[in-house]
C-alpha cells in the first residue's frame, strides 16, 4: 500500500473477540471471524488499536488471530495509539441504560467506543450484546451515534462486503440514525 492508499485508507478498530473467535473450524462464529480477518487484510483499511484493546488481543487471540496481526503488523496496516479513558463518556453511556447488568456489559466495551471515536468511528466486533446496548445509549449520545459498529457474525456479508469496498459507506452499520442509508436502499 502506498503513502497516498495509506493516507485513504478507513482506519477500523477490530475488537479482540473477532481475534478470539477466528480460527480454522466450520463453526459459524470461528470461520465468521476468520472471514472478517481475511476480508480486512485484503482491503484497502488499516487497523487502528488502542493500548488496551492491543493487551485484549494479546490475552484472548487465537492461533490464526496471531497469525493475522502479525502479517498486520508486518505490512504496516495495524497501528497502535494512546487512547484515553473518556470519564465524561462512560458516565453518560452508564446514565443511557436502565439495567445495572446492561451498564456494566456496555462499560466492558467503552474502551471500543473510546477507540473507534479517536480514531476513525469505524468498529468491527462479534459481540451483539455490546452493539445492541451501544445502539440503546446512541439514542441519547449523539457522538455514539456516529459510530459505525459491524457485526462479523450477525451479519457476516454485509460486514465483508463493507469492509472490501474500503468501509466508505458513511451510513452503514451507524449505531445512530441511518434513515440516509436506508433511503438510498
């Protein structure tokens, strides 16, 4: 990839579950994963990690999750940056959602949130729990709202297909409004 493909390029903050979950088996969530991986080395986005979210990947990556950051990391596409905890954010994220259970299962993944906000609030995980609780809150959190969450499991071909053309739909998989999305369907 060249400097001006480089400069382009949609940065996606991959959480560690999609490298968790990769691997060689036919399970649906593993060759999901593994999928999602493949399709994101391939394209043109690069991938942008928090120092927390990098010490995630290192605890819980599979074998072929490894593997893929390696070759990331050796064709200079993943890059590590200093991402502060957002205190202002996460009490608001707490104060969108009733249920204490429902709180502490999103302020888990804030430090996704955090990252795909600093970044380029492009954001590929497996854990629909997460989106659908970040989605509730977006309803209250307009900056939440502009992040664009992607499912590798849920919706593995969409998530793919997003991901080759370059993640450039600034509509798709937006946790907030996509009414411009779905008119232009």
């Amino acid at each position: 990839m060249s400097r001006s493909d480089a400069r382009k390029a949609h940065v996606l903050v991959v959480d560690a579950s999609v490298g968790s979950s990769a691997g060689h088996k036919e399970h649906p969530q593993s060759s999901r994963s593994r999928h999602a991986l493949m399709t994101i080395q391939a394209s043109t986005c690069l991938v942008g990690l928090s120092r927390s979210l990098l010490a995630e990947w290192k605890d819980h990556e599979s074998a072929y999750g490894v593997r893929w950051r390696a070759a990331m990391v050796a064709a200079r596409r993943l890059r590590v940056h200093d991402v502060p905890e957002n205190p202002r954010l996460r009490a608001r994220l707490a104060d969108a959602l009733p249920k204490e259970s429902e709180r502490k299962a999103l302020l888990k993944d804030t430090h996704l949130i955090e990252a795909a906000l600093s970044l380029d609030r492009r954001l590929v995980s497996s854990d629909h729990i997460s989106r659908r609780l970040a989605e509730n809150a977006a309803a209250t959190i307009s900056e939440v709202s502009a992040v664009q969450w992607a499912d590798a499991v849920e919706s593995p071909d969409e998530t793919c297909g997003w991901i080759a053309a370059g993640a450039r739909d600034p509509y798709a998989f937006r946790l907030g409004d996509t009414s411009a999305s779905e008119s232009a369907r």
